[in-house]
C-alpha cells in the first residue's frame, strides 16, 4: 500500500514539475517591439471652393412616353406558356449550358430564395423568385425585379433580363 502512494505522489510531482509559471517581464527590454516606423511624405492637398451645379435640377426630367417595362417578355411567349407551380421550380437549374440557379422555398420577402454560381451579367445579384401567373420571376437580393422566364416545355424554359439578355434554364 505504501508503494501505491509513493508511485500517486511520484505521478503528481512530475505533473507539477512540467507546469511553471510563464509571465511578462516587464522590467526587461529585450523583448522590445520594433521600432517604429517612418511617415511617408504626403503631397500637399488643395482647397478651394466648387463650382455650383449647372442646370435646373440635378435629377433627369421624367419620361414622357410610356415605355414597355425592361424585362418583358413578347406576347407570343407568354400566350404560348405552359403552366407553372412553385414547388415545379424547386431544385438545381442549369442556366444557358454555362451556370447553375438553385432555387428553395425558403421565404426571403415576397418571394423565396434563390441564387446562381458561376453565371455572369445580371444573374450574379439572383437573390429571390416567385411565380406570378405563367412566368417566373428573378429579382435581386433587394427585392427588385432582374428578369422572368417563361414555361416552354417539360424542366425547360425561356425568357430574358431587363437588360435583355436571354435566359433559358433546362433540367
């Protein structure tokens, strides 16, 4: 039994003798940080006062004419568009051959969210999408509406951007 004890107490001193106290020497320069470093020479900086705005207003005058919404797409393709649900679209989309759209039913503002990888353009800011009659609309991670597709055939369909580049999405 003594041995028992003799090894318990053995076992703690080495446990201890590998603990030591680390602590900052304070006193000691050796442990210095480096020395600080030289500015660099700034060229001098002028001052004056601009010029006052040109013009009436500094926003552009409305537009007069009612142009079609940047989006859109052509009446021949939304009255040939088949049917969409929103639990259709859920899953991985491939986007023009080149890029991926991924598409959840996560609620994300007025529509669910959604995202691409690889793809380029407009596509990049995908954050969301929802379906609203027959077409499927992409918008922005603020909310803003980027473009819509429509449709065309079985895990296929068709539309464009609002700066029209064409979007074809296929499964």
């Amino acid at each position: 039994m003594q041995l028992r004890y003799a090894m318990t107490g053995l076992v703690v001193a080495l446990a201890l003798a590998g603990c030591q106290r680390t602590a900052y020497d304070y006193s000691s320069n050796s442990n210095a940080g480096p020395a600080p470093l030289t500015a660099q020479p700034v060229p001098s900086v002028q001052g004056g006062q601009l010029p006052p705005p040109t013009g009436s207003s500094q926003f552009p005058a409305a537009p007069t004419a009612t142009a079609p919404m940047p989006g859109t797409q052509s009446g021949a393709m939304a009255a040939n568009a088949l049917d969409v649900t929103k639990e259709s679209m859920v899953g991985s989309w491939r986007v023009n051959g080149s890029c991926d759209m991924f598409l959840t039913l996560t609620n994300l503002g007025s529509g669910s969210r959604g995202g691409t990888r690889g793809c380029v353009g407009e596509l990049t800011a995908m954050g969301s999408w929802e379906v609203a009659g027959k077409q499927v609309l992409l918008k922005d991670r603020s909310g803003n509406q980027i473009g819509s597709v429509y449709k065309t055939a079985d895990n296929r369909f068709q539309g464009q951007t609002n700066t029209g580049q064409q979007i074809s999405l296929s499964r």
